[in-house]
C-alpha cells in the first residue's frame, strides 16, 4: 500500500490532507482520485465524508508523514529524549509538560511564529510539529486518534490513548479572547461526552505581545490546561 502512494503523489497529497491539515472532503462519485483510493482500500464513506478506512491504516499513515518530514527531526528527537519525565509513578501521562516542552523545543528548533508568516506555518505545519513531538513520546506505549468530527480546518482535537486512560487536547488558532471561550466551551463539551473533567488546549498565537507557556484554568467546572505556542 505505501508502494501505491510512492507511485501516485496526488494520492499522497489528498491522504496527507485529510490526516494532517484535518480536511473535511465530501465524497465525490466517479472522482478518480477518491476511486483509486477506495480501491485500494485507503478511504471509506462516513455520512457522506471521506475517511480513513480503519483506525489501524491511520495510526501506520500518521507514522508514515510524520517520519518522512525530515524539517521535524529535531522535534522527534527532543520527545524521544525527554519522554521518560512525562510519566509519573502513578502511571499518569503528564500533558501540561509535554505542552510546556513542546512550547519551548519549538521556539528553540523553529524560532517564534508571528503575522502572516505564523498564519501560514500553523496551516501547512503546526500540526504536524505537534503530533511529531507527541508521537516520539508515547511511541510503543500509546496511541492518538485525531476526531474527525472537529476538522473544519481551523483546528482539531486529538485524543490521546495512553494506558487505558483518555486525554482530549485542542488545537487552535488564537483568533482573540471570544473564539478563545468558544474554544473553552466546546473542549468542556468533549469533556462530558467523554466522562472526563480534565482538558487540554494549545494555542497557536500569532501576537507578539503574547507569553508562551501552559496556564491552569477553571472552565464550567472543569479543569483546563491551556499552552500558548
């Protein structure tokens, strides 16, 4: 299967759209594209929407992107060298440090991200950059799914899946205090679907007036940790 998106890079791009810029595709009949891609089983039709056809085939397609961008290694090898402090002795992930180090290994390896510019590098990378530093972590211990429910291509949720235990991080643009709350409600929302009362948002926030760093919050009785990349 990898062998058939080597050969068809329009295959690889419209994968890497749905997987990682979190894009919301309609499917389309006799789109031939979107054949190829069922035929060879990569995709299936969810109400409508096109999708990954199993959970299996995503989490081996994530691997797949995330390895061959080679403008991440740093990242990648930052989380695999500090993965051991994210785990307490309880056994609980610690995700307000992986959003504190992730903050801070990105402005180290990439530098700050502001304006346009910032704009721009959240669409095409952010994300990427984040599952990169996430994955390195949990690799061979957990898994992470990203909801396909929230892709509007402005943010997403991903879910990490870590021991038997849950944990729901949203991933935005900082688009002012408003959307912010917007973000707050929703990501409470989740929490309630999910039976949980812990939260976690990560901001990508273009303003250079802004302070980086993990903040704890109280939201609708839930608990939010919020990172401001």
């Amino acid at each position: 299967l990898m062998g058939k998106l080597e050969n068809s890079p329009r295959l690889n791009i419209q994968l890497r759209k749905i997987l990682l810029q979190g894009e919301s595709t309609a499917v389309v009949p006799y789109d031939w594209e979107q054949e190829l891609l069922r035929m060879y089983g990569f995709i299936r039709s969810d109400h409508g929407r096109v999708a990954i056809s199993n959970r299996i085939f995503e989490m081996l397609l994530y691997a797949h992107y995330i390895g061959e961008n080679k403008k991440n290694d740093g990242l990648k090898q930052a989380g695999a060298q500090q993965r051991s402090i994210f785990v307490g002795e309880d056994g609980w992930l610690d995700v307000p440090k992986i959003m504190g180090h992730f903050i801070e290994e990105q402005g180290r390896i990439h530098g700050e991200i502001s304006g346009q510019e910032g704009q721009k590098f959240l669409e095409e990378e952010g994300r990427e950059r984040f599952l990169t530093y996430l994955s390195a972590i949990i690799n061979g211990t957990g898994t992470y799914s990203v909801e396909e429910q929230t892709r509007d291509g402005r943010r997403m949720d991903v879910v990490i899946h870590y021991l038997g235990r849950r944990y729901v991080v949203e991933l935005k643009i900082w688009r002012g205090e408003r959307y912010h709350e917007e973000g707050e409600r929703q990501i409470a929302g989740y929490l309630d679907y999910f039976g949980l009362d812990t939260g976690y948002l990560l901001s990508f926030n273009f303003n250079r007036e802004k302070k980086p760093g993990v903040e704890r919050v109280e939201f609708d009785g839930k608990v939010l940790f919020e990172g401001t990349v």
